[in-house]
C-alpha cells in the first residue's frame, strides 16, 4: 500500500506535446515530480546541447509544473539531457521515489478507468492509487484481472471481488466500480479493447517475459494501440 | 511555485560502451592500413614499433584518465591543456588536435578507398570515373566513403552509436579468427631475420612514429567523459584495457602475417592484412572466405575509426567556442537535427579537401605529429594541475606512479616527434606557428587566463576561494556520481600527493 502516491510525468521537452488539461485535472490528487528529458543525437556533446537550449526547455517544462501545480499542489521538476530516454525515466524514478510513471497519451474528458491487476504482488499498489485518483475524482472504474486463467476458474473473480471489496471499504462508490473477466484465450486483445472504450490505464509493472522483449510491454502496446495514457505503478523497490 | 528545476545530464555509457568507443576508433588504421608499410620499414620488428606505441599510448592514457575524471567537459585533450596551462597552449592544442584528426580521418577514408578499389574494379564498377578526373581509385572510395560519414553526422541518424558497438565486436572477431588460425599456421623461421638486413633495430623508432596513428583512439574516450556512468572506475579501465588490447591484436597480427606470407609480398601493401588472410584461410581451403572477411573487416574498421574522428573533431570545435578561442557561431546546433551541424560542415569539408589534394600518409603523419605534441602537453598539463595544487582539481581516478608516469609520458611522446620526417614536422610545425598567431590575433584579448598555471603564477591578491572552472557548470554530474565521502570544498587542492 502506498501512502501518497507520487507520479514521475515524463515529458519530451525538444517537442511540444504536453500532457492534456483534462489529464493533469484528473492526476492532481497524487504528488507529481515532472520530468523534462531532451534526446541528445549520438553526434552532439549533452553538454552542447545543454548550452544551447537549457533556458528554452526550462520554460516549457514550467508551464507544464504551473498547470500540475494549481494552487498548492506539491510539484517538483526536473531536466535531463540524455541519449536514453527510458534510462533517465528509471533513474530519476528511483531518485525521487516515485511510485507510478506516465506514458502520455491523447484522451478528451476523463471519466473512465481501467485498471489492470495482475497478481497478488502488486495489487495494493495499484490499488492505492486507483483510490487516490478516485478519492477527488468523479470517476467509473473497470478493474480486470490480467493472468491467463482458464474459464470459470474462481480465482479471477475472487482477486476483483477482493480488489472492489477494498476500495469500497475506503469509502469509495460501489456502484463506480465494475468488473471484467477474461478468459486465457482472449486476456490480452481483450484488453487492448477494453483501453479503447476506457480514458486512462492503471496497470502495474511486471518483468517482460521473452515476448515481451521483443514485441514491447503491455502499457507499451496499450500506448501504440490505442493512444490512451497509461499510468504504470513500480513494483515495490527495496531500498 | 517558484521551485527550481535541477538540470542533469544523463550518464548512458558503461564501461563496454566507452571500451567499444576507444577500440573503434584505433582498431582501423592500425591493422588494416599500416602493416604493409610498417613491415617494408621494419619487417617482423614492427611488432615492436606497436607495442612501443602503445606503451607510449599508454602512459598518455593513464594522464588522460586522470585529468577526464577531474573535469568532465567536452573537448578531451584540449579541454585539458587549456585548463592546465592556459589559452596560448589551448590554442595550439585546440588546433591541432582539430587539425590532427582531420588530417588522420582523410588518411583512413583512403585507407577505406584502398578496400574498396579492387571490389569496384572486380565488379566493372568504374563507370569512367577514374578517367574522368585526375583522382587514384582510392581516393575516390575515400571521398565517397567520407561524404557518406559527413553526411550521416550531419543528420543525425539514429542509432550510429549501436551500430559502432556491433561494428567493433564484428571486427574483433574476424582479427580474433585471423589470429586463431593463423597461428596453427606461422612458421617462426619465416620472421627471421627479425630485424630488417639494412637499417637493423635502428628502423624500429621511425616505424615507431609511422605507427604512433594507430592509436589515436584512445583519447576519443576522454572526449566523452561526463557520459560515462562510474568515470572513477569505467573511464581508466576503458582506456588503458582499451590500448591494451588493441596493442596485443596489432603486435600479434603482424608476426602472424610475416609468419605466414614472405615480407616481399606485404612491405608497402596498403591491403597487406587481406593478402595474409588469403594464404591463412587458403590453408583451410576458404582462402576467398577469408579474403572477404578481412576485406570487410578494413571497410568497417576505417568507416568506424573516421566516423569517430569526424564527431570528434566537431566536440573540440564546440569546447574552443564555449572557452572563447574560437568563435561561437562555429558550433551552433541544427534547429530540426540537433547536431553541430557547421562545425561537422566545416571539418568535413577539410577533409575532403585533404582527401583530393592526395598525400594522405604525409598528412597521417603530420597529424601524428600535432597528436603527439597534443599527447606530451597533456601529460605536463597534469604535472601542473598537481604542483600548483589547482583548486578544484579533485579527480576521481588518480594515476599510479606519480610523476614518473605523466613525466615519462610528456618526454617520450615529445621524443617520438624527432623520428618523424622533416617535412611532417615543418607541416605541423606552421600549424603550431599558426596557433600562436590565432592565440595573440584573436584569442589574447577575448579571454582572461585561468588556467592553474595562470593562477599559481598571481594568486588572487585577495584570499577569496576562487574554484577554477574545469567544469562548465556545478550540476555536470548528477547528485548520484559523486561519491559519497566527497568532503571536499573548492579550496581543496590536488590532494593528489597523498
């Protein structure tokens, strides 16, 4: 369980594509740390490239903490020249302890979560910030249970029973949470479908197995698919 | 909210990485260029002349390590020199490590040329080129080949730094098979008479110089410094493991092709390494298997050593503008492809220029001159930083063997220069010339000397804590790089001493 979850919100800073209004509203609840990165090519210094547009990128990415920042809000920055985007991502995640990452993406209005569990390790994470989110947000949520379990096996409908049971006893709508089963067959592209009809994913970080390796990671492939912003909670790091 | 944004700069090298980046940038001329013309000097002794160029490499590489880890900036050397020994020197360093790496990437573009002339020949290629203008085939291939580098650098395409790891690993393991076999082959009678009827071990020294341009690389890593993650550890192990290994696959390389093939079919081949792998595979009956393996082999290797010189080359042109010796303008980054984009202009442009006047292997060797005179200021450069106990100087890795290292690296490399011919060191004698103008025409009345030696000279009247500025901002490295016993304040001195 996370007490005050803190999101780490990735932003290109060489390009202008800045998290949606609606998106921020909607993630206002947890602490926020922005992270400005600019790609660096393989044929220029960082340092050259820090030279040169320090100043530029250090205004874009304040008006993007102005718009998380609100009135009180707890936001901090910060800007990184790399060659490795995802590297910095993870470094300044662990840094500055952050729970969950964003993967931006493009969404209108915000009133439809889906959240993807998958197994017993992870869940209270993902749960605290489905609550957070839900807390200060009118918001419907899906959860759904993300491991190949064969039809009719108890064990889906026990995990999102157990999961609604949680985030009503924390004082949460029942009647805002709803629940999806797959089958073995069908878990995956199922839920490829169920990011089409949602605005924002919540899912926890796994391992890539093999495949994953290869054809990209579960927020990835919901990101490339559907475009919607994926909310990727990290696994507990100990420290 | 008024909370200040901390700028870092991502550290994305480990130690593979920055060891891929030395052995790729020396690993081309030296076996894939040089042995033909190093053997017809010195016959089976130029084993020798490379592994005494490597140990003088090695000695620089040390001194580079130590002053790369104390001030991480772009601009290696002479970043180094300029820091050390103030802007008269970085001048003349700055131009002439410029200079020496343009002069060496024409040198191996035609190294390149030199391969792909029989492949073009073999497969009518011609197309009437060669008669058409007054240029060898090599040069040519050499204009296309370093067109293509210009060109790649200048529009920053994705992935060249992947693609130079695979490069590398690819070439060390056709060397490591030319080795292999090879050896099962090598007949020791055949390096007999060792050394050459005529000159005798007095040829090694010359060959020693004529060789020295094969290990330009190794400083390449310095260039890239605030890059490598943990420079304390990664930044000496790649450099001196890099020379290392690169002086062993030379030295071997060259024993095992006068072993196999008699020295009159190599001396002064410039593809002298594909005729060896002709006659070791052959003995396996894959003789034209190994023949294009090698072949392949020199194209990647001199397409790595001058793609690296190239970017190189612009990284100097943009330290001398932020240290004000050159003008800014030079190094001002493309709007849409973010790179250097005038500076890899200007220095491609060089290049090919060098490429077409011909003379490639005077050149070589005049910027080898320039690199060595780059090479022994360095190693004075960080006897001074220790004497003057600059303040701020606090490297991370310290060198063994202080002062015996960096004063035998500064005298062996400014020794080497008197094997050079005289011509070569005219040619880099003007250039030095040329530097001292630039410095009182252009540079005396732009910057202030701060330079350790500058400031051990008048000491600031006023006892205030004035750090040198090796570094070009305080939040270079990230909060996480330095390490955790860190005490030091600015006024720390070299603290080397202890």
């Amino acid at each position: 369980m996370i007490e005050n979850p803190t999101l780490l919100v990735p932003v290109d800073v060489s390009a202008q594509e800045d998290p949606s209004l609606d998106l921020i509203e909607v993630l206002r609840p947890l602490r926020v740390v922005v992270l400005g990165y600019y790609p660096v090519p393989d044929q220029t210094a960082p340092q050259q490239i820090r030279d040169e547009y320090e100043q530029e990128a250090k205004d874009d990415l304040e008006t993007i903490v102005q718009q998380f920042a609100g009135s009180d809000a707890d936001v901090q920055s910060v800007l990184v020249f790399t060659r490795d985007s995802a590297q910095s991502i993870d470094r300044v995640a662990n840094e500055y302890d952050c729970d969950s990452v964003l993967v931006s993406g493009v969404t209108g209005e915000i009133a439809r979560v889906l959240v993807s569990l998958k197994d017993e390790q992870n869940m209270f994470r993902v749960l605290g910030v489905v609550e957070s989110l839900m807390a200060s947000n009118d918001l419907e949520v899906t959860l759904y249970h993300a491991e190949s379990i064969e039809k009719g096996s108890a064990k889906s409908e026990l995990y999102l029973r157990g999961a609604t049971d949680w985030l009503t006893e924390r004082g949460l709508d029942r009647e805002a949470i709803s629940w999806e089963e797959p089958t073995a067959e069908t878990q995956e592209s199922a839920l490829l479908d169920l990011a089409e009809s949602h605005d924002v994913v919540v899912t926890g970080e796994y391992e890539p197995d093999i495949r994953e390796r290869v054809v990209g990671t579960v927020p990835d492939r919901i990101h490339d698919r559907t475009g919607r912003p994926v909310v990727v909670v990290r696994k507990e790091r100990s420290v | 909210m008024g909370s200040e944004t901390e700028t870092q700069l991502e550290r994305t090298l480990g130690l593979t990485e920055a060891l891929m980046i030395g052995i790729g940038t020396m690993v081309g001329a030296g076996i894939f260029v040089l042995p033909g013309a190093a053997a017809a000097l010195s016959g089976p002794a130029s084993a020798i002349a490379f592994v005494l160029a490597g140990g003088i490499a090695m000695l620089t590489a040390l001194s580079a390590s130590e002053l790369a880890t104390a001030m991480p900036a772009s601009g290696g050397p002479y970043h180094f020199i300029n820091k050390g020994l103030g802007p008269l020197f970085g001048s003349i360093a700055g131009l002439g490590n410029w200079l020496g790496l343009a002069f060496a990437t024409a040198f191996y573009a035609v190294g390149f040329g030199n391969y792909v002339d029989p492949l073009m020949a073999s497969l009518e290629l011609n197309l009437g080129i060669v008669a058409a203008v007054p240029l060898s085939g090599p040069q040519i291939g050499g204009l296309a080949a370093a067109a293509a580098f210009i060109v790649v650098s200048y529009l920053s395409t994705d992935g060249t730094g992947d693609l130079q790891n695979v490069i590398v690993i690819v070439l060390l393991v056709i060397l490591g098979a030319f080795i292999v076999l090879g050896a099962t082959q090598a007949r020791p009678a055949e390096l007999l008479p060792f050394f050459p009827q005529g000159s005798g071990p007095g040829s090694i020294l010359p060959t020693t110089a004529l060789v020295f341009v094969s290990y330009l690389g190794f400083a390449q890593v310095a260039t890239v410094a605030g890059e490598i993650k943990a420079p304390g550890k990664n930044l000496p192990r790649a450099m001196v493991g890099g020379v290392l290994l690169v002086t062993l696959i030379y030295a071997a390389s060259i024993l095992i092709l006068l072993g196999v093939v008699p020295l009159d079919q190599v001396a002064g081949e410039g593809t002298a390494i594909a005729i060896g792998a002709e006659a070791i595979f052959g003995g396996f009956g894959i003789g034209l298997i190994g023949v294009g393996l090698l072949t392949f082999g020199g194209l990647l290797a001199t397409a790595s050593s001058a793609n690296a010189s190239v970017l190189s080359a612009s990284r100097i042109n943009y330290a001398m503008g932020r240290d004000g010796l050159m003008d800014k303008r030079l190094s001002k980054i493309h709007d849409r492809f973010n790179t250097p984009y005038r500076s890899i202009a200007l220095t491609g442009g060089l290049i090919l220029l060098f490429i077409v006047a011909g003379q490639v292997n005077a050149l070589a060797k005049a910027g080898s001159v320039l690199h060595l005179l780059v090479y022994g200021l360095l190693n004075v450069s960080l006897i001074v930083m220790r004497e003057t106990e600059a303040m701020g100087y606090d490297p991370e890795f310290e060198l063994p063997g202080y002062p015996v290292v960096p004063a035998l690296g500064a005298l062996l490399s400014f020794a080497l220069i008197g094997f050079m011919d005289l011509q070569q060191i005219l040619l880099a004698g003007t250039l030095v010339v040329a530097g001292i103008v630039w410095y009182f025409v252009y540079v005396r009345k732009r910057v202030e000397d701060t330079s350790a030696l500058a400031q051990y000279r008048s000491p600031p009247a006023v006892e205030v804590e004035v750090a040198v500025d090796f570094d070009v901002g305080p939040d270079d490295i990230p909060a996480e790089d330095i390490p955790a016993d860190d005490s030091t304040t600015a006024g720390h001195g070299g603290g080397a001493n202890d």
